[in-house]
C-alpha cells in the first residue's frame, strides 16, 4: 500500500471516491462537481488530501482542514473525510490514511486532530478509540444550519 499526497496531478483520479463518499452520505452523484471542489480545495491551499493506492489503484482518501488553536496559539486540523472503498475495507487502509494525517498535523505543528462522528457510527468509533483518540465528553457541539 502507498499513501500519496493528492494534488493536480492525480485528483482526477480520486474524484471518483469523493464521489463515492458524498453517495455514501445520500447526496447525488456528481463526479465533475466533485472533481471541482478538490482541485479549488487544493488550488487555493485550503485542504490536504492524502489516498491510499494498492495495486496502482486509489481505494481511499483522507481529507484534513487546516484550523487553529486560539488558546494554544498554534495551528490544527480537521479530519473531515475518510473513506475507503468496499472492496478494500477491513485491509488497513483507513489506519494507514489516518497515520499519515496524524504526522502531516505533528510535522506542522498541529495542536491538534480533530473530527466527528455520528453516534450511530460504531465501526468508525472503534478504528478511532484503537487510534488513540478520545471522546472529548467535555464539550457539546453545536451546528447552524441554512
């Protein structure tokens, strides 16, 4: 297995799984808008996208958001995307992707990784736990939707 950088390069090539991703979240198939969200994402520097190849086949991506730490007064980030494909589940992939968005964090000073999980999600909950992660139980999060 090889995890890569994502960039103009090959983001074509891992359009198709944020597609898949985005399906897997009940939104409607759109390759081309999902191919031009993650080139804007990286053309304006405003994520970081790492896959997973196995055979010269990408079969995951993590994407992490770049987000600071007001009180520590130093950078973090956020795991907003994991995804692996269903053939290539339960194979490591999703550990791998996660190991290298933990160093990518540490190696630029990252307070933090964060992200979340729907309460139903069990599966992710447990790859997380076996991490190292916590549940932080001491803070609610709150969304405003429009």
């Amino acid at each position: 297995m090889e995890i890569v950088q994502v960039d103009l390069t090959n983001v074509v090539e891992v359009a198709g799984l944020f597609d898949s991703y985005r399906v897997f979240y009940n939104q409607t198939s759109d390759i081309i808008g999902a191919t031009n969200f993650l080139k804007e994402r990286i053309n304006n520097k405003e994520s970081i996208i790492f896959a997973a190849k196995i055979a010269g086949e990408f079969v995951g991506f993590t994407q992490i958001y770049p987000t600071f730490s007001s009180v520590a007064m130093k950078p973090a980030f956020i795991l907003n995307d994991l995804f692996v494909a269903d053939y290539s589940r339960r194979s490591g992939v999703a550990e791998k992707l996660m190991e290298e968005a933990f160093e990518y964090a540490k190696k630029n000073n990252g307070r933090f990784l964060t992200l979340e999980t729907g309460f139903s999600n069990t599966k992710a909950q447990a790859l997380y736990e076996k991490m190292g992660m916590e549940n932080d139980g001491d803070v609610k999060h709150f969304t405003y939707y429009w």
